[in-house]
C-alpha cells in the first residue's frame, strides 16, 4: 500500500504543471488516483480548446505519458458531446499530435500493437499513419 501512494505522490508531482494549467484554465478535476501503475486522471474541460491546451501540457511533461491514463471531455454545448457525455467506452477520440502507436501504448502499454486499434477501425481508416484530431476510435480490448 504505501508503494502505492508513495507512486501517487510522485506522479503527482511530475503531472503538477498540467493540474496547475487545468485549475487555471477552468477544467473541472473529477479524479486523481492510481489505476495500476499509472495516474488515472479524469477532468472535464470548458472548451475543446482547453482540452487541448491540457494535453499539449501532458505532452511537455511526457510525450509518451506512459505513467498516465487521462480521460479529458468537453462540457456540452462547448465542443463536446450533447449531454455531457463523454466519448463511448471503448473508444479514444483523437487529439492533436496523436498516433496510434502513442494510443497504443497508453491503452496495452505495447506501442506495437497499433495494429489492432487500425484492424477495428478499417471504416474510417485507409491508413494507419493518417488519423485526425476529433476522430472517434474504436479501441478493442
């Protein structure tokens, strides 16, 4: 238990310019906690540009962010979906600077296995290096 939270207090400290970016930028935190081995971080953003700006911060301190699991929505009306609900389970909507080997290794940790995430989505997807920010993914498990 106390690897645990001795692991939360450090990423916490290496995720704080984002929770710091994230308070002063109006994002609603909902959740800071460890999932495994990585920070779960769940929020909810009053625009989609300041979901973007919150993930060019998560990309500053890590460009893998392999030690994070982040959950970011959009308030409805704002850029997100109506209701405020966020994307599926099960599925990733695509941010800028994304691919599907980073997609990859936040969701198996295996940045390799880009490969089934394309496989899932053939429908939308000619190419696997050619995903769009705002694009909704299927991401099997």
């Amino acid at each position: 238990m106390a690897a645990t939270t001795d692991q939360l207090a450090v990423l916490r400290h290496k995720y704080d310019p984002v929770v710091r970016l994230m308070h002063a930028r109006g994002v609603a935190i909902r959740t800071i906690e460890m999932q495994g081995t990585k920070l779960l971080l769940r929020a909810e953003a009053p625009s989609a540009d300041v979901k973007d700006a919150v993930w060019d911060e998560i990309k500053k301190v890590d460009p893998t962010y392999a030690d994070l699991a982040a959950d970011i929505s959009v308030s409805a009306g704002q850029g997100g979906p109506a209701g405020g609900v966020s994307a599926p389970a099960g599925s990733y909507t695509v941010k800028k600077g994304d691919t599907l080997s980073m997609i990859s290794k936040q969701f198996y940790g295996d940045a390799n296995a880009y490969k089934k995430i394309f496989d899932a989505n053939r429908d939308q997807l000619k190419d696997p290096d050619k995903i769009q920010p705002g694009q909704v993914l299927r991401i099997p498990s």
